[in-house]
C-alpha cells in the first residue's frame, strides 16, 4: 500500500510505502500527487519504504511509465528504509537519474527532510 506523506515542507511530496504496491495504489495516490507535484514546481521526493512484499505486474509497469514521464522533474530524491535491497537496487538505477539521491534509514527520516530541504 502507498499512502502520501502528510506534513512535509511545501518544496517536496512524498510517499510511505508498507506491504504489497497495487495498480490502485498509482492510479488513486501516486499519479495524481505526483502531476500535481509537477504542475506546481515541487521538485522534491520523499520515499520512505517501511516494508516491501512485492508489486503487481501494472503497478510495475505504471511506476516504469511514471518514471520516463517525469524522468527530470525532481532535482533531489531520498529513499528512507531500512531494507537492505532496496539500498542496493536504488545505488544501481541513481546514477541513471538526473538530480542528488540519497538514502537514510528509517529513523533518519527528519536528516532525509532536512537534506531535501537544503
């Protein structure tokens, strides 16, 4: 499931992400928070992935379209977990993405905020 953070500085958006990622998940919160991130000039990214048990094939597919859409629009992007793969796979596709990203663990999530911020 992906719920949008709350309380987040007016620069950036977020999303937290606990459990099993469905289509609805993109088509209710992801693509609608994120255009309307685009529409109004946020160009920060919050992630904080608490737990992970897996992605149906369309949210798969919506997250790979979302991402070549808005390839650009985020200039700093932080991945909040602690789940070991997940740091890994991030180190792999980062360098691919334009813009700073880094990861903090989960309670790291005020230093991610702070680090967006800056």
């Amino acid at each position: 499931m992906i719920t949008e953070l709350a309380g987040l500085p007016p620069e950036m958006t977020g999303f937290h992400i606990a459990g099993r990622v469905s289509a609805t998940d993109y088509h209710d919160v992801v693509i609608p928070v994120v255009a309307e991130a685009v529409r109004t000039g946020v160009t920060r990214f919050l992630v904080e992935m608490e737990s992970f048990d897996g992605m149906a094939l369309e949210a798969l597919r919506e997250d790979l379209v979302m991402g070549i859409e808005h390839f650009s629009d985020f200039t700093r992007i932080a991945l909040v977990t602690d789940i070991p793969w997940a740091h890994h796979l991030a180190d792999l596709f980062a360098w691919l993405k334009p813009g700073d990203f880094k990861y903090f663990p989960l309670d790291g999530r005020d230093e991610a905020v702070a680090w967006l911020s800056a």
